[in-house]
C-alpha cells in the first residue's frame, strides 16, 4: 500500500530533474499526476509513460507558469483530468545567467523571477481552492540559495527567498482550512540545472557538500511524498533543506 494512495497531485516542470524525479516518487507511492511542462513535451511524455507503468493514471499539460492565464488553464484541465487535486507542487524554474547586481539586465532579473516567483504564485494561486476542497497539501520547491546566496545570482536567489515567504504566508492562511503548505530547498541535484553548475565550478563544488555528492532527483521526490502523505500530518510553514549537509 502507497503512501499517497487515491492522491491526485499536480508538478509543474514535471517532465525533467527534480519535477520527474518528484512525479515518479509520487506515482510509486499511488498517486495519479499531472504532468505540466513549458517547452519539452517528448520528456514529459515520457516521464508520463513511466507514471502508467506503475499503474497509475498521468496526463501532460503544457503552459509557460509565468503565464498566469496559461496556469489557470493548466489547474483547470488537471483537475478536470484528475477529479479532483491533493497536491499541488510549484516546481518549474529558471537559472540565471551570472552577472553582478550591477551589471544585471533588467530583462534577466524579470525573466527570472516571472518564471521562479510569479510562477509559483499563479500556481498557488489556481491551486488552492482545489486543494482547499480536499484538506490538500501545497509544496514549493525553493534552493538552498536562498539562504547561502553568493556573488552573481541575485534574480534566482531572490526569487527562491521569495519563494519561501509565499510558503510560510500561504501556510498561515489556510492551516484553519486544513491545508498544509512547505517547501523544499534542494543543494545541487542532478537535473539539467545542477549539471550545468557542476560544468561551470568544477568537481570542486562537492567539497562543499559535507555528503560528499550531489542530490539525485529521487531523493527530492523521496522528500515530497513524505510532506505531500500522512506522515507529515503536523508539518507545515516549514524549509526542508536537503543539500547533504551544505547549509548547516
């Protein structure tokens, strides 16, 4: 018997990284999931299949989160999909391309944050009267940049600290209604995204990593089925940083 069994759940950016890795956790646990994806549809029809081939029920969405009109649209149709919406997870992101403050195009610091802030609070949004309805659960995936932060990403790290102020707040408003919201700040994980910043700073960055490795996409998708079940049934307007011991 799953954990999340009879459990309808929603992943933004679900075709790839950290999403698939999410989706798949949640579909071996009994859930039935809405894939959302922006540009890859073959890799979410693919993370689709494997959901089927656990026996469960998928359906891929595509819409640009940045795009509020498009979220709706997507909720609208995962719900209509699904019958009704559990979870919903706000996953999609951005990296940024490295520059100082400074020196930051404006058009890369709302680029960014359309896609990594805004996308995760028309995702909420739209979500929360769904998962309202079903004393859900909503979970946010944010980074541990947030809290490390450092030179030359301030669009993404901002973004992802905002991120985790829309968590505790949205967490406070609907604990009454009870709905449980908290987020998920991942290290460097082996998705596109991390793979890139282990090109960019070398093997080096594991040294940083008191574990001693990146984050594998299934170990995030561990940790969200753990918050979406029963088993976090007192947890909420919480940070689960899961980074190999990187921030301490």
């Amino acid at each position: 018997m799953g954990k999340l069994d009879g459990k309808t759940a929603l992943v933004t950016g679900g075709g790839r990284g950290i999403g698939r890795g999410i989706v798949l956790e949640f579909a071996r646990e009994g859930a039935d999931v809405a894939i959302n994806y922006r540009r890859d549809r073959e890799a979410a029809e693919q993370t689709a299949a494997e959901v089927r081939a656990f026996g469960r029920r998928a359906v891929v969405l595509q819409a640009d989160v940045a795009d509020r009109d498009a979220v709706e649209r997507t909720v609208a149709e995962a719900v209509t999909f699904l019958g009704a919406l559990d979870v919903a997870v706000a996953n999609s992101g951005v990296a940024a391309r490295v520059a100082l403050v400074a020196e930051t195009d404006p058009a890369e610091w709302r680029r960014v944050l359309a896609t990594d802030l805004d996308g995760a609070f028309w995702t909420a949004r739209a979500s929360i009267p769904h998962v309202i309805a079903r004393r859900g659960v909503v979970l946010f995936i944010s980074s541990i940049g947030a809290d490390m932060t450092g030179p030359g990403g301030a669009p993404y790290y901002v973004a992802k600290a905002g991120v985790n102020a829309l968590m505790k707040v949205l967490a406070k408003e609907v604990a009454s209604d009870g709905v449980r919201v908290n987020a998920i700040a991942p290290g460097v994980v082996r998705s596109d995204m991390g793979e890139r910043l282990l090109r960019f700073h070398g093997e080096a960055i594991l040294q940083t990593i008191p574990l001693g490795r990146a984050g594998e996409p299934a170990e995030i998708g561990r940790a969200a089925v753990f918050l979406a079940s029963d088993d976090a049934a007192w947890v909420t307007g919480k940070v689960l940083r899961i980074d190999g011991g990187a921030w301490m």
